[in-house]
C-alpha cells in the first residue's frame, strides 16, 4: 500500500491521486508509525501538523526505513525532514527540499501557511514564503517588477506571521513607491503566485506512482537503535 500525507499543498490530492495511493491527512506524530504497521509500502510526506501537536519524529521515518519502507518527502514538512533524514535514505524531491539539503533554507516558517480545515477541504488561506520568493523571481527575471520592488515586497512578507500573511497584507506593509496602486499589485500578484509547494507534491506524487508497490528486500547500512522514548510511542495503544 502506498501511503501520501498532504492536505494544504496540493487540496485536490485525491483526484490527483486516482488509485494509484492512499491520500492522508498531514501527518503528526505516531501517523508514520501507523502507516508502517498497516502495511505501507511506500510513504510520501508532504504536509505535516506542527502547531497544536508533536509533528512527525525522525524516528518514524528511521523506522520506516529500516523496515524497507522508502520515504519520500517534498514541498512543506516533508522537505524538512527529508533534508534531515537523506543520509538515512529518504529521498526528498523538488526545489523546496533543494533549498534546505543546500542550506539556503533553515527556517520552518518558509513552509508555513494558514489553511481550512478538513472539512473545508484543507483550502490554503496565506501565501507561504517560498511561495513568495518564487513568485518574486519569476517576475524578476520576466522583467514585470524591478529588483528593488521585489527586494521590498520580500522583506514585508518575511516580518508578516504566516497566519495573516496574505498578498494584500504583503504589499500594503511593503515599502513601496506611495504612487503605486498597491490594490493592483496585490492582484497581480496573486493571479501570477508561483505555487512552488504545489508543484514540488506534484513531483513526489510522480514518484510514488512509479515505484513498485513492495517493501525493499535490502536494509539499510545502518542500525536503527529502539530508545526508551521510541518504546514508550511503539508502545502506545492505537486509536
């Protein structure tokens, strides 16, 4: 069975995903565990919880690993961890995981965003900085915002909490020309946003699609040590 956690990321992840693998939601901690002892093949992290509950351990995904499991991560959480984890033998996948394994990105907030909950299919509501600096760069480089502009609209959106860190919010703290239509460009930005993230899942969701639906038969180089903490979740009841 192969198993993707998303939810934010990509809203439309079941339809994209077909019968090709299992949609979950963002994961938190115990739910690579759980996918492991329902019999996941292959695991695909893009989305995580972080705020209210403990986020995904390492740990897991060292477990999953060393049970032949391959583990995939891209766009939000799941580049995080795979840049955490790649010497273990997670593969991340996309720009976004580049970033980090490169070290260009370190903080957890570039992913971050505000989204409906599920029931409201998970529908982004704030724009996330790697978004942002994606968006920034493409315009750049097609010659429809000068380096300056950008380089003012960027530092707005990096002292804006993720929480309300909208285009308009953005644009309006920037420190822009007072004769610019700030309502425009806010628009604008919008309708040419870059979905860095989005295009990041897509990529891993293709990776998982081709992989064929077994465990690997080789273990990795490396021991996984069950520590005492490991135990007390191995240990704990499932719900």
């Amino acid at each position: 069975m192969k198993i993707v956690f998303v939810g934010p990321t990509v809203p439309d992840a079941p339809e994209r995903a077909g019968a090709a693998f299992a949609i979950r939601p963002p994961a938190m901690q115990g739910d690579i565990l759980r996918a492991i002892r329902a019999g996941a093949t292959i695991i695909g992290l893009v989305d995580g919880n972080f705020e209210r509950v403990a986020p995904v351990w390492h740990k897991e995904i060292l477990f999953a690993l060393s049970e032949g499991v391959q583990v995939f991560g891209a766009a939000s959480m799941g580049a995080l961890r795979a840049a955490e984890c790649a010497a273990f033998g997670m593969v991340g996948i996309g720009e976004i995981y580049r970033q980090y394994a490169a070290g260009e990105l370190a903080d957890d907030s570039d992913v971050a965003l505000l989204h409906a909950p599920a029931e409201l299919g998970y529908a982004p509501l704030t724009v996330p900085l790697v978004n942002v600096r994606a968006t920034l760069a493409r315009l750049r480089q097609g010659g429809s915002i000068t380096a300056a502009d950008a380089a003012r609209i960027e530092a707005a959106a990096g002292q804006i909490f993720y929480k309300r860190r909208t285009w308009a919010a953005i644009v309006a703290d920037a420190d822009l020309p007072a004769d610019g239509d700030r309502v425009a460009l806010a628009a604008r930005l919008q309708q040419e946003m870059v979905d860095q993230k989005r295009a990041d899942a897509l990529a891993l969701f293709d990776a998982v699609r081709a992989q064929p639906n077994e465990r690997r038969g080789e273990r990795p180089g490396w021991a996984f040590h069950s520590t005492t903490m490991w135990k007390v979740l191995l240990n704990q009841p499932e719900t």
